[in-house]
C-alpha cells in the first residue's frame, strides 16, 4: 500500500512540475517579446520640420529624417566624430524599420545590414566576408597618408559646402577598391562656355584588395 501511495505522490509531482516548467517556458516567451525593441520612425519629431529634410541631433548623432511618401521613410544618420560611418535605415509606412545598413562612403556597406519584415523579424548579413586582405580602414589610412582626411577628428570627410571630399566604391568581383578624391586638382582647362566650370576635378585611384597595390585612373 505504501508503496502504491508513493507513486502516486511521485505521479502528481511529476505532473505538477511539468506545468510548472510549461508555465515558465510561456513566461519566458512573453518576457521575450516584451523585450523586443522595434525601431520605430519618429513622426511627432518630424512633425516640426521646416522643411522635407529634418535635421536633428540625438547623443551626437546627426540624424537627417525625410518621409518620402505613404510607403517609405528613412533616417541617415552620422555617428559622432571620429567615425567615418554613414548609417541608413528605411521605414515600413506603419513606422516600423524595415533596414539598416552601415557605409564607408556612399556605396561600400560594411560591418552588420539588418533587414525586417514589417513584425519586427530581422535577417542578418555580415557585409565584413566580402572583403579581401584590405579592409575598408586601410582605405582611410590611405586617404590619411594622402592628407585628405584624419582618423583622429574625422576632419577632411566633408568640404566646406558638407558635402562629401571622397567616395570609396568596392567590387567584390574584382576584389578592387575605387576611391575618388572629389576636389583632387585644380581645373586648369580650357573653358567651353558652358555653365559653370568646376573649380577642382577629381582624382580616381584603384586599390588592389589582396596586396593594397593602388594605381591611379587616368
């Protein structure tokens, strides 16, 4: 009979334990999605702009904030100095982010892309396995050792109309960096008389991304 009454005993605690670690498997989930933080377009921020373009500055951060129209928004954002990063995130039109992907320049993605459906699920893509032997910061040491830019302030990234001194555009087929200086050299030419002449032209170098051999583009 004891022995009966044991298993019984033993039977309803069983029981009893299952539910509960059932019950704290639910919590657990709950408490997940909780926690799962969807970046959201700030439209009570851009309701004060002034005009198309809302520039504002959030921990350093420059974000330029623009509502495209019913389907898209977007943020560009520039982290605080020394960073060379360009960081672009899209929005579904419920608000919601629908990517964010991180630039050296205006073409080469680096480091982590995230992309969402509209409930929040992010897929992944490592932008850094693309890349050969040469990153992208030997790139901006490049630029450094050209007296364009500084590491160290982030002086030289823009020109002193803010807009952008060079562009670095990476061809994983070719495993070869483009890197154009925009305001490279005096424009000397001849003048056609039409519009107006440019008063700096560009110059354009190719970096091997194995051995960091750079030639310049004629």
């Amino acid at each position: 009979m004891k022995t009966k009454v044991s298993k019984i005993i033993l039977l309803g605690f069983l029981i009893l334990l299952h539910s509960c670690n059932g019950q704290d498997k639910e919590n657990s989930k709950n408490k997940l999605n909780e926690s799962k933080m969807i970046e959201k377009f700030d439209f009570e921020e851009y309701g004060k702009r002034e005009s198309a373009v809302h520039t504002i500055v959030k921990n350093d951060t420059v974000i330029r904030m623009v509502f495209l129209d019913k389907n898209i928004a977007t943020y560009v954002e520039n982290p605080p100095k020394p960073s060379f990063k360009t960081i672009y995130k899209e929005f579904y039109s419920n608000g919601n982010i629908k990517k964010k992907e991180i630039f050296i320049g205006e073409k080469t993605k680096i480091d982590i892309s995230e992309y969402y459906d509209e409930n929040g699920n992010v897929e992944k893509v490592d932008e850094n396995k693309k890349f050969g032997k040469i990153k992208p910061k030997d790139v901006l040491k490049f630029l450094e050792n050209k007296k364009i830019i500084n590491l160290s302030t982030s002086e030289g990234r823009f020109d002193e109309n803010g807009n952008p001194s060079f562009e670095i555009q990476y061809s994983e087929k070719n495993n070869t960096y483009l890197i154009t200086i925009v305001n490279g050299t005096p424009n000397t030419g001849p003048f056609d008389g039409m519009g107006e002449p440019l008063a700096f032209l560009p110059i354009i170098y190719q970096m091997d991304g194995e051995t960091g051999k750079v030639e310049e583009v004629e």
